[in-house]
C-alpha cells in the first residue's frame, strides 16, 4: 500500500506544459495552442475574450423554473448548503449561466480526475466572477445517470488495492439498486482507516450507499457532501420535465438522423486535418430507457425497433410515446451534449482531453439545431507528491518534468550522466566503421563480389557492439541498485499501474491525510485557464 501518512495539511504547487508530460495527445496540444485548423469546430476559444464574447451574444433557451423545480425536488433528501441554495435560487435569474463538468456515478467517486474535474468547474465560476461581476457562475456537476456501461464505475483503486462492486445489473447506472455494495463499502472503509478523517469519510460514504437505494441518489448525497460547501450544483437529467424539453429534438433527430449526417461530415472532416475521431455518430442516436432496460432504438423494416426486445413503433406511434414519455428516450454520448444545453443555461463545459476532442465533432450539430456551442475547457490534470518522494527526487538531482520519462529512458540517462565510465561505444564504432571501409576497398579490389560478405560480417558486428553497450550499461545499472530502486518507487506511485495517477487512484487516502483541506488546497492551487499541468507537493 502507498505511503499516504506524509503529506501536510498545506500544499505547494508546480507547474509544467502538458506537452511536457508526454501524457495527452497531440490532437488536445493542438486545442490548448489554438491551432487554427480546430477553429472551425468550435464556436469561442478558451480564454476570457472568448467568454466576453460569449456572454456578448448568449440566447439562453433553458426554462430556468422547470430547471430549478426539478433540482429542487432532487435535493428534497439530502442536507443543501446556503451557497448551493443560493445557487439554484439564482438560476431563475437572467443574468446566471452554468459551468458544467459531467462524469459517471464511479463508486466512490472512482478516479482522482472525478474530484478535479469538478474543482475546476468551482474555480472557473469564481474566475467568471471576478472577470464578469455582473453575471453570476454556477458550477454544476452532471450525473452521468443514464449511463449503463456498469463495468466502468463498479471498482475504485485505492492504496493500490482494487475495491469491485460485483453486481450482474441492466439499465441505466443511476437506477441501479445499492443494496448489494455492502462489501465493496466494507473493504474501502477498511483501507480508510480509524482516524479523525477516515471515520469521517467512512460515515460520508456509509451514509450514501446505505440511506440511498439508487446509485444516482448515493451519488448525489456524496458529491454534495464533498463539495456543498463550494456552491457546487448537482444535476440528474433523467428526468420527464428536463426530458419534455428536449422532445421535440429527440422527434425530430430519431426520424431524420440529423446527428448521423452532421456529425459523420465533420468527422471526415477532422480526418483531413489529422484529428481522429473519438466517437462514431449512429443512424439513430437514442436508447429506450426503463427500469430495468436501455437499448437502443434502430429503424428496420419501415419500423422503430428497440434492440433485443419485442417493442416497436411505427413513426406515428414513436411520436406519441415521446410525446406521452419523453423520459424513455436517453440520449447517446454524441446527443448527451446537445441535451445538456437545451436545459442548462450553459457557457463551458469541462472535461478531459478525450471529451474535449469528441465535442469539436458536435459543433455542425449544434449549428443545425441552432442551440449555443458552450467554450470547451480542458479540466485540471494534476499529481500528487509527498515532501519525502520530492526529497528523493532532489537526491537523484531529478526534477518532476523528468519523471513522466519513460522508466527504462530515464534510468538510462540517469547512469549515463552519474556514472564515472564511458558507457557508450560510438567512438569505438567510428574507428571499426572506418576499418571496414578500408576492408571493403581491399575485398572489392581482390574480388567485386565480396563486397555483399564484407557488408554482412559488419552489420553483425554493429549488431554485437549494440549488445555489448547495452550488458555495460546494464551491468552499470546495478551498481547503482539503490538509485535504480528509488526511481521504481517513484514510478509506481505517482504512475500507478504505469498511467497517470489521477486516472487511477482515488482521492481517499488524500482525504484522510488532510480532510476538506484537501478539498481546499486543490481549489487553491487549480487555475482553469492557463492550461498547464499541476505537481501539488
């Protein structure tokens, strides 16, 4: 298990180029550099002209009193903070716009890029703020309720150890009965620990996975009390008065294929310009959603067929069953988008670098059913290192920019520059490369045909000369076992599994380590719109 227990209560931060990282893609570098062949394919560039330019000319087609009315039903069971309060109350007002980041209901809030996402979803709204006093930033965390890949949000790591929800389930996630967590909420709260700040996170996800028979509630209640605090507004879409305003899309997009069409330009589009597409737009972009089922709707045989089962509609009947329960038909990851900003008076939307490659995809759609194209912010990405493994670091004169080298490189130039011999044989092969130009010539002269054979016993001899640099530096590199050693270490924590941290370890032994400081020094040292990754020590 890492070793959680350094960490202080406050944090230091640095700050690197993504690019630096050699973690993102270069399609995301080429989104933070606004490179102007992605200019097309989004409506404002991510910096505070854009969002002037924005607020300038927003037509805001949410009802904010059915928007309000329903969360105000879904925060029915649970404690609401004054700031989330005063946050919904201000949604009725013309002047408020949201800043939205959506994820899944991962147990436990899964990945540390759960909590970072939504941060700088805080952070954004109190840099609006400041820049635009007279408008009001709400930040709002989307439920990724109607998702039903379950294989996804069932597990969390934490410490290194793997807690699975093992449940045979159908559906959307947000529906998903809890009853059958209790073991997955044992062993995490076994990892928690008994102090002051793990009995409190126990409590928080005791509370959430046991009061709440619904994934999309247990969510809720934990999100909120992570992040109530902050003003942070919590939203599930899956709802038949959100859904009501989204109908006659849904009618209009399922009969025509409007998406399919839109989307499948624009991707051949970016094509062209080296971007590869990360979703696929289908002919029908919805599913039919119950209880208990969510598969999707295809046309076959003059008819409106839901997969795997006996339902079917002819377009008349389609129209009616939308018309009647809109709330059956959930959008897909090319229509959640859309979705989103025909309920939400939405100026940005944070996400990741995946996420905000597949939105410069939608933007043709967007521009057919003339809904605004919010500003797409790359979330926060940042690591975590305690003052102990930054002291390593220090000793092996390493700095954090070199530790996202891939391990065998960095231990290579390590040794290379620490070692007191001459590891490697160019020069040596200089001086035979000249020997066998020499031997070439004499072959040549004695008999042209051996020149092939001479080439031959050279490439053989590069090949063992290679070999041989590699068993020096190999043999180098144990004698500096205890350095070797240390960089494993290294490695392993701030890249577990050989990924990035936050892609894989969860926030909550941070949470034990420094309680809602942790909270709080995330949203002290994350800045939303400088675009640069964040070593917090």
């Amino acid at each position: 298990m890492m070793n959680f227990l350094l960490f202080s209560f406050a944090m230091e931060a640095q700050y690197i180029d993504y690019e630096e990282t050699r973690c993102f893609s270069p399609a995301l570098i080429r989104y933070i550099r606004q490179d102007a062949d992605l200019k097309p394919f989004y409506h404002q560039p991510s910096n505070l002209a854009g969002f002037k330019a924005l607020l300038a000319n927003k037509k805001v087609i949410a009802n904010r009193q059915t928007l309000v009315d329903a969360l105000k039903e879904q925060y029915q069971q649970i404690r609401i903070s004054s700031s989330t309060q005063a946050h919904i109350n201000q949604l009725l007002e013309h002047n408020s716009f949201t800043i939205t980041t959506g994820h899944q209901l991962n147990i436990f809030t899964g990945p540390l890029y759960f909590i970072f996402k939504i941060v700088t979803a805080i952070n954004l709204a109190k840099d609006l703020k400041k820049e635009f006093p007279n408008q009001n930033f709400i930040p709002v965390y989307w439920m990724a309720s109607e998702d039903h890949d379950f294989e996804e949000i069932n597990h969390t790591y934490i410490g290194g150890k793997k807690i699975s929800w093992k449940k045979e389930t159908s559906g959307a996630a947000g529906r998903v009965d809890t009853q059958s967590i209790i073991q997955a909420l044992n062993e995490y709260k076994g990892i928690l620990g008994l102090s002051d700040n793990a009995l409190k996170l126990s409590e928080i996800v005791q509370e959430a996975y046991t009061k709440f028979t619904k994934l999309a509630d247990a969510t809720r209640y934990l999100v909120n009390e992570l992040f109530g605090e902050h003003g942070l507004v919590i939203i599930d879409a899956d709802h038949p008065e959100l859904k009501k305003q989204f109908a006659p899309i849904i009618k209009q997009d399922i009969v025509g294929q409007h998406s399919f069409q839109n989307i499948s330009k624009t991707n051949e589009a970016l094509t062209k310009i080296g971007i590869t597409p990360q979703v696929n737009a289908r002919e029908i972009n919805f599913f039919y959603l119950t209880d208990d089922l969510r598969e999707r709707i295809v046309f076959e045989n003059n008819q409106y067929q839901v997969l795997n089962t006996d339902i079917k509609f002819s377009e008349d009947e389609l129209h009616l069953e939308i018309e009647n329960y809109p709330e059956r038909f959930s959008p897909n990851v090319v229509m959640r988008p859309l979705y989103q900003e025909v309920i939400l008076p939405n100026i940005a939307y944070i996400g990741g670098g995946a996420e905000v490659i597949y939105w410069l995809q939608l933007k043709s759609n967007f521009d057919f059913y003339k809904v605004d194209y919010p500003i797409l912010i790359l979330r926060n990405s940042a690591m975590i290192a305690s003052p102990k493994l930054k002291d390593k670091l220090n000793r092996l004169k390493l700095d954090f920019k070199d530790i996202f080298e891939d391990i065998d490189t960095l231990k290579s130039r390590w040794i290379k520059v620490h070692s007191n011999h001459i590891l490697d044989l160019k020069n040596e092969w200089r001086e035979i490369d000249c020997i066998f130009e020499k031997l070439k010539l004499r072959a040549h002269k004695i008999d042209p045909t051996l020149s092939p054979s001479t080439e031959a016993v050279k490439v053989r001899l590069e090949k063992a000369i290679l070999n041989l640099e590699k068993k020096l530096l190999k043999a180098e590199k144990k004698n500096f076992a205890d350095a070797m050693n240390n960089l494993d270490k290294i490695k392993s924590v701030l890249f577990p599994g050989g990924g990035l941290q936050e892609r894989k370890e969860n926030f909550g032994l941070f949470y034990v380590a420094q309680g809602d400081d942790f909270i709080q020094n995330l949203i002290q040292h994350f800045i939303p719109l400088d675009f640069k990754f964040t070593i917090l020590i």
